[in-house]
C-alpha cells in the first residue's frame, strides 16, 4: 500500500538559502531511491520560512529505505539548527 508524508518545517529567515541548498541535495538523492514515486519541496510564499515537503512511497518498505537513509540523517542533523521551531510530520 502506497504510505504519503507531509512534513511541515519552520525555518528561521537567516537559514532559508542554506536550508534550500541542503533540501536540493536530498530532493536529489530521495528521488532516485527504490519505490519513492514522488518527493516534493513548496515554501509558503505569505511565510518564506514555512516549507512543506509531500513525499509519496510504493510502500512501508520503501517509506523505510527513506527513513533510515544517510543522506535523510545527514539533513536531520543539519537542518535542526536551521528551524525556528520543531517539524509537524504526517504519515498517511
């Protein structure tokens, strides 16, 4: 069964090219892993340090081959000291 995230970051105004830069390089790698079938960033143009990732996945396990990636890790780790406040992550 296909599994969708939306994933909801707030990132303080200082940060936002860099978080760009950071999310160009994940959008990259997640896409070409096994069974993601869509993976897309959107920043809220009233609120420029408001993101939204929607991600779509063949599968859990697919979902699972993300979630336990490298280069998410590597975002995680860099990204947390670009946020104004903590992420809002749906799995649907």
């Amino acid at each position: 069964m296909k599994k969708k995230v939306i994933a909801l970051l707030f990132i303080r105004n200082e940060s936002i090219e860099s978080f760009k830069k950071q999310a160009a390089v994940i959008i990259q790698k997640t896409r070409k892993e096994k069974g993601c079938l869509f993976y897309s960033l959107f920043q809220d143009v009233s609120s420029p340090g408001e993101f939204l990732f929607y991600e779509e996945y063949a599968s859990q396990d697919a979902l699972d081959i993300h979630s336990n990636s490298e280069h998410l890790k590597t975002f995680r780790t860099i990204v947390s000291n670009m946020q104004s406040k903590e992420k809002v992550v749906d799995i649907i």
